[in-house]
C-alpha cells in the first residue's frame, strides 16, 4: 500500500508567512480606523472628555429654565411662560475667567482677569427647558468668576449666533455674542458637574420682538454659575 505524504516547500511557507503579515498589518488598520470613528461619535457635543491635560474632566450643562431657583430664600419660583421658548446658540469658544489679585507684587489697587485655557470646538447647542448637556470638558483647578461663551454664526452651518422662537415669532441673528455666567466655582481634582442657570438670559430672549433686539437682550443679562 502506498502512502502519500504532502509537505509544504520553504517557498510556500515563505509565502503564507508573507500574507499573514500583511493580514494582520490591514487588520490592525482597520481596528484603529473604526476606534477613531467610535470616538468621533460619543465624544459629546463639541465639549472634549478626557484628562490628557492633568485637568479634571468636569460635566458641563445648563439647568432647567422650566422653573427658576432663584428665589433669596432658597425657594424654587416658577418661571415666567418660558415653556414655549425655544433657542438654538452657536458656540465658538468658552473663556474660563477667575480673578488675580497682585498683593504679592506689592500693588494691592489692581486686580487683573486670568482667562485659563481649555479645548473647545465650535458647536450648534439647542436649549431644551429641561436641561442641556453640554458634554465633558477639562478644566484646570481654580476658583472661577466668570465663564463667557462667545456666539458666532460664521462657524456653525446655519450662519446663525442665535435662532429663537418665542410668542412674539420666529428671530435670529448672525451677530458676535458674549453669553455670560458669573458666580464663584471652585474646581478641583474631584469635581464632577458644573451647572450654569439660563434663566435670565432666557426670561430676556422670551421678551425679543425683533431681529435687532437679541444681542443687546443677551448682553444686557447674565446667567449664574451654580454653586
């Protein structure tokens, strides 16, 4: 009886190791290009999430304006028929604000305003009167006073800063706009949610019966930083 016996030459084992290579070369690539792509999709809204600074990563949002906790006595108050207003912002940057005072260089009548940086992208953000979140973001450790977002309509597709819909009708603007909150934040290595109250600026924005009255409305408003 006859036996048969197949063995592969050195060539041919040089071959399939050649193409094993290059499988796991284009697997690797593939692997690496859908991990980009998951990035891109839960990355948030505009805001990036991550520590890649050393900053803690913070929880950003806006609270309700379906009801207003603005109250000296600590009592919630119902807002003013805000329910039917609607705002889309166009978001081009955020400046994180605190103040420095001098003593230590010896001039005590100067205070100077420190903007700390952090990433940020442009960014359409609808409003929503139950809440709005605005992602994570890296901020570096400090006491803050002051976070401005800056609106303008060049860097979002819709070339709006603003687009509002109140009782009065439909609105918008394609003007620079500096959206404020003032308060006193701090931020540091524990900290995870930082809340900004729309409310006034929204109470303004439901009083808009023109185009034209949007910034100074915006503008002539701030907003709060929850402690």
């Amino acid at each position: 009886m006859s036996v048969f016996r197949y063995s592969r030459s050195p060539r041919d084992w040089v071959m399939n190791k050649k193409n094993m290579v290059v499988l796991f070369t284009l697997f690797s690539l593939l692997s690496f290009l859908g991990f980009q792509n998951c990035a891109r999709v839960f990355g948030g809204l505009g805001l990036n999430r991550g520590t890649s600074t050393g900053n803690p990563s913070v929880h950003v949002s806006f609270g309700s304006y379906s009801q207003a906790p603005l109250q000296k006595n600590g009592d919630v108050a119902p807002a003013q028929n805000l329910d039917g207003v609607s705002v889309i912002f166009c978001f081009s940057e955020v400046k994180f604000k605190t103040i420095e005072d001098y003593q230590e260089s010896g001039d005590q009548q100067r205070d100077d305003e420190i903007v700390k940086q952090n990433s940020f992208r442009a960014q359409v953000v609808s409003v929503s009167p139950l809440g709005t979140d605005l992602g994570f973001m890296d901020i570096p450790i400090e006491s803050y006073r002051q976070i401005e977002f800056l609106l303008k309509g060049e860097d979002c597709e819709s070339q709006k800063s603003v687009q509002l819909v109140n009782s009065h009708g439909t609105f918008s603007t394609d003007s620079e706009i500096r959206l404020k909150f003032n308060g006193n934040k701090p931020i540091n290595i524990s900290t995870e949610e930082l809340q900004m109250l729309i409310v006034p600026i929204v109470e303004a924005l439901s009083t808009v019966n023109n185009d034209s009255e949007i910034k100074g409305k915006i503008e002539s408003v701030i907003g709060l930083i929850k402690d």
